[in-house]
C-alpha cells in the first residue's frame, strides 16, 4: 500500500517540478525568437518523455531495458544541442538589440 502511495506522489511531485521548470524555461528567455525556440523544445521534450515512459510500460522486460540506451545518448545529445542554439539566438537578439540602439 504504501508503495502505490510513494509512487503516485513521487509521479505528482514530478511533473510537477516539469512543469514548474518548463514555465520558468520559458518565461526567463530575452526575445521572441528565443521564447519561441525555448516552446518548441519543450513541446518536443514532453512528447518525447511521454513516449519513452508509454514504451517503458507496454514493452515486456527484456525489450524495455533496451530503451535506456537510446534514451542515454539522445538526452544529453539533445541537452547540448539545445543549450548551444539557445545561446546563439540569444547572442543574435542581442547584437541586433545593440545595433537598435546604436541607431537610434
């Protein structure tokens, strides 16, 4: 009993704590295009681990073991990719800020 009740909380608090971290991820971006990159790979990410947990589940137990690998490559892949471009249109918004302001 006890158990089913640890793994219902731990599952709430969770996704909570995604959805705590993806709205703050969002919400901290400096520009459109970055608020814009920062949605699509949060989109991406959620539908992602939703799959990876669906599969988790309904795959039989020599064949769920397997999902690991895949998930242990393309996680931090995807976290790298993502910090790198994140930071690029971050530099890009604010040369083209600067050249605003040079301007006026």
């Amino acid at each position: 009993m006890w158990a089913w009740i640890g793994g219902i909380v731990g599952g709430i608090i969770g996704i909570a704590g995604g959805i705590l971290g993806t709205y703050f991820g969002i919400k901290n971006t400096n520009g459109p295009r970055e608020r814009s990159f920062m949605i699509k790979s949060a989109v991406v990410c959620w539908i992602a681990m939703l799959i990876f947990l669906g599969s988790l589940l309904g795959l039989s137990s020599p064949y769920r073991w397997l999902l690991w690998i895949p998930y242990g490559i393309l996680l931090p892949l995807g976290i790298i990719y993502g910090n790198r471009k994140q930071r690029a249109i971050r530099q890009e918004e604010s040369q083209r800020a600067n050249e605003l302001k040079s301007m006026q």
